[in-house]
C-alpha cells in the first residue's frame, strides 16, 4: 500500500503484517529525511571544514598512535647511511623576524647607501665621527609595466643593370610570422588568462591602460589560437610522459562549452603523474567509459591508477589492464557526512580517528623523507594493522544499521572498495588519495568561475594545451612566463615533425641546469 492513498484512519490496513510493513516503510522514510535535513542544516550553518570538532576524544586515541611512531623512529635511524656521530654545523646570522611580514629574497634586495651630510659627519667641537652601527629599512616598489614597440625596416636591393636580381633583408623571426606580438606580449596575455584567470576582455582594457594600445578581441582569439598551435606539440609529448608512468592520477571536472550556439556541458579530464612532475588535461564533450578510454590510452598494462568512484573508469581499466587504487579523501567523506546526521556520531569518529592515524604515519614518513622502501616498510607494519582495525570496526559497528541510512552507505562503500583502498599498502611509492589531483584542479575551478565557460571546443582544447603547460610548470618551480617565452620561439624554428620532448619543461630546465631536476611539489603529505 502507498502513503498516498491513505487519507484517514479509515484507510489504515488492517491486516498486521501489511501494516508493519508500512510501518517499516515510514521509519526509513523519516530517516532519510531527517538525515537530509541534517545534511543542508550543516551545510548551511555548519563549518565547512572536515576536521573532527572535539579533540578531546581525539588525543586520547591518537596516544596509541604516538607509541607505534615512537617506535618507527628506528626505521627512520636504520635508513641512514652517515657512520659519524657528530657532524660540525657552522653558525650563521639570521635576520630578526617581523610578524605579518613574509620573507623577501635576498637576491632582489638593491642596497642603497643614504649619504650624511657633511655637518652630520662632525660634531659640535668639529670632530670627524665614526661610523658604529648601521639602520635598515626595506621598501618594495613597483615600476609600471612598458610597452616597446619597434618597426622593423627591411631594406629592399636591386642592380640597376639586372632588373631580376632582388633581394630582401631576412624577416623577423616571430612566434606568430608577420604577427603584431612579441613573444613577451603572447606569454603575458596567455598568462594572464589561463594562470591569474582574467578573461581576455579585462586583459584587453589592462593592455590599453598600461600601453594605449587598443588590440581588439578577436585578435586575442587569434594569438591564443596561434599559440597553442605551436604548443600543441608540447601537450602531446606532456601526455606521452603521463600515460607512460607507471602510477598515474585521474579526475574530471566539469565544463560549459557554447556548441552550435548554445551552452553545454562538457568535461575537462584531468590527470598527473605519479612522481608529481607532469600534468595533462584533456577536454572531451562526455564523461562515458569511452571518454576515459581516450584519456588514458597508451597506458601501460600493470600500471596503477588512483580515481575516486566514478565507474567511467572501469572500462579503461579493463582494457588496458591498469591496477585500480580508490581515493581514501572520498571514503572518509561519506563518514563526515554521515556523521552531520547526529546519528552513530561516536561510531563516525573511530572511523574517522583511524583514518587520520593512517594520516598521521604519512605525515610521519614526509617529515623523515624516508624513502620508498622504508614508507612500504612503515606502511606493511602500522597502517595494514589500522586497516584491519578499520574494517573490524565496518564489519561488526556494535549496532543495527540501516542499509539506507547515510551511515549504512559509507559503510557499504568502504567495504565494496575495500580491495582498491588497500592497494596503497602494497608499495612505499602508492598514493594514499587522490588529493594532489584535486590540487591542480583548484586553479582551473577559479578560473572557471571568471571566466565561466569556454567559446567553443576549440577553446576547450586550447585551454586543455595551457592548462597542462602551465601547472606542469609550477609543479616543478619553473617560472612560466621564461619557460613560454623562450620555448615558443625554439618551436618556431623547429620543423613541425621534430621531436620536442627535449622541450618539456623538465626536460627544459634539466639543459638549462647541468641535467639538474626542477624542484618538485611533493604529493605527501596530505592533510586531511
């Protein structure tokens, strides 16, 4: 019987069995609204964070966790190769810290000597004073932005007496061939919308501010459409590198695009390397295994890949035979979630303890740098350990759960991906989650959210081309702006089949710094 052919008592069942059912139907309704109440309430008025409220439980059941990594200071010790036991540290003079204040490179301070005037050097019985300390006062200053241009004049030659022999300067050598921008400029206006996020009309009005130079929109478009025609060849070989790694992250999100003159959704698929250097972004108009597929083909069979739960992956992963990881961010979501309910709260919080002691011997690992070998170490003897605890806790929770509720849906979720959520246990060099994916997918949000859709999949696949090219930078501490300006006049000169893989920006930095490799964004810890 359904709750809306009921309209009095008189339309109760009155058979029992068929009324505790309805009974039953009713309870279920009733929690799920009132979790779903609870859920927008926290949304609303709560905190946004995910971090547990009282820490009083939370350092009682941490101490345990602060033993087992007192003792894994040995393995921390049995990993170090320097025999000395004491080792000489030479002094050095630190500069006096401000609050508020962050540091300033050393490097761009010009020093600026204020000259005494000659009645200050004497005193008043017309002694020569000495010099006995010094005072300094910092000031950072900003000289405007400046705009060169210059007409290049090429000569023309002709004999007066050999009519058919003329001959011309050689032209500009441009990133654009008988463009208006300059290398400088195209990395400037490609910077300023796809790093800082302006949309080209507010790039266009700054340009004219700074310069009164007035270039129009459409000539914006172009340069952008140039540029990443050139670049183009970079995406690719920056995709090479990521499908070629042997642990690799993934994660999509979505895109309006304006297709046959009307705003549709896309997606922008978004995936990094395991060693945390090379990023690639794809745009494709679905989310579908196919999608996916075309994403990740190339992939090698065996390799490991860490997504969260969206099933568009399973189809890549059965035909490139790629190893599935799961995020443990999204698994201990659905417990922070669950937990807003007010339902099960204690329950939620050893979940959650546990998950953070799993945490805490990452965080562990990161500040020892140890390496791969001693994390799988560290990891084979606590967190396997934690994890069994975990799921003893899932298994038997000391309570009837309610297979709807919100508690019983985390728990199911933990469980049927308990397998992919484990595999981090199987080697030191595994993420843990998918949170240095979601990272770089930040930026690209905020952008997003200025300039709110793109013009067209042409534009999608631009921005996928500066998107890759630029975080791959920052993944790495390279400056963005050097690395576009001077690679985009190499690939000028280049022949359109050349190999460019010497071009990366790792590869770009290493031969420009003795085969040194770029400083790179750890992926751990992660702090949740």
């Amino acid at each position: 019987m359904k709750t809306v052919n009921i309209n009095s008592k008189r339309d109760l069942p009155r058979d029992p069995e068929e009324l505790r059912a309805l009974s039953w139907d009713l309870i279920m309704a009733y929690h799920k609204l009132t979790e779903k109440y609870q859920k927008l309430v926290a949304k609303h008025y709560g905190r946004s964070s995910e971090k547990l409220g009282d820490q009083t439980e939370l350092d009682a059941l941490q101490m345990e966790m602060d033993a087992l990594l007192d003792e894994a200071l040995t393995v921390e010790r049995q990993s170090e190769e320097i025999e000395q036991d004491t080792i000489e540290i030479k002094s050095y003079r630190r500069r006096r810290k401000h609050s508020g204040r962050n540091a300033i490179p050393e490097e761009l301070i010009e020093e600026k000597v204020i000259e005494v005037t000659e009645d200050e050097q004497r005193c008043a019985k017309g002694h020569l004073k000495e010099v006995i300390g010094q005072k300094e006062h910092v000031v950072v200053e900003r000289v405007p932005a400046k705009y060169r241009v210059t007409r290049y004049i090429r000569p023309i030659l002709a004999c007066k007496h050999c009519k058919d022999e003329i001959s011309i300067a050689e032209p500009v050598v441009l990133p654009i061939p008988k463009g208006l921008a300059g290398p400088h400029l195209l990395t400037f206006v490609m910077l300023s919308k796809y790093l800082y996020h302006l949309p080209l009309y507010r790039i266009q009005r700054q340009i004219f501010h700074e310069s009164r130079i007035w270039f129009t929109r459409s000539t914006l478009v172009s340069w952008v459409r140039r540029v990443c025609g050139l670049l183009e060849r970079i995406h690719r070989a920056l995709l090479h590198e990521y499908r070629a790694s042997r642990i690799k992250h993934a994660d999509e999100t979505p895109l309006d695009v304006v297709i046959d003159g009307r705003r549709r959704s896309g997606y922008m698929w978004i995936g990094l390397s395991g060693d945390g250097r090379t990023a690639a972004f794809i745009y494709n108009r679905h989310r579908s295994g196919k999608a996916a597929l075309d994403f990740l083909a190339g992939s090698k069979p065996g390799g490991y890949l860490m997504v969260d739960d969206c099933p568009s992956y399973n189809k890549a992963i059965k035909a490139l035979g790629l190893i599935d990881q799961r995020c443990m961010v999204h698994i201990r979501r659905k417990f922070v979630e669950a937990r807003k309910t007010g339902r099960h709260v204690k329950f939620h919080d050893r979940i959650l303890i546990k998950i953070g002691q799993l945490y805490r011997i990452e965080r562990f690992a990161a500040e020892k740098r140890l390496s791969n070998g001693h994390r799988g170490e560290l990891r084979e003897k606590y967190s396997r350990r934690i994890m069994s605890q975990i799921k003893a806790l899932l298994v038997n929770p000391g309570f009837a759960v309610l297979p709807q509720s919100a508690t019983g849906g985390a728990i199911n979720h933990f469980l049927s991906n308990w397998t992919q959520a484990t595999r981090f246990l199987d080697s030191g060099d595994l993420p843990i989650d998918n949170s240095a994916d979601e990272r770089i997918i930040r930026p690209f949000a905020i952008g997003r959210n200025n300039w709110g859709h793109a013009g067209s999949e042409d534009g999608a696949n631009w921005m996928a081309i500066l998107y890759s090219i630029i975080t791959t930078c920052k993944l790495n501490d390279i400056d963005p702006h050097e690395y576009l300006s001077d690679v985009l006049m190499r690939l000028v000169i280049r022949p359109e089949n050349a190999d460019v893989t010497d071009l990366t920006p790792v590869q770009w930095h290493k031969a420009r710094n003795d085969g040194q490799d770029p400083k790179a964004t750890p992926l751990y810890p992660s702090k949740n």
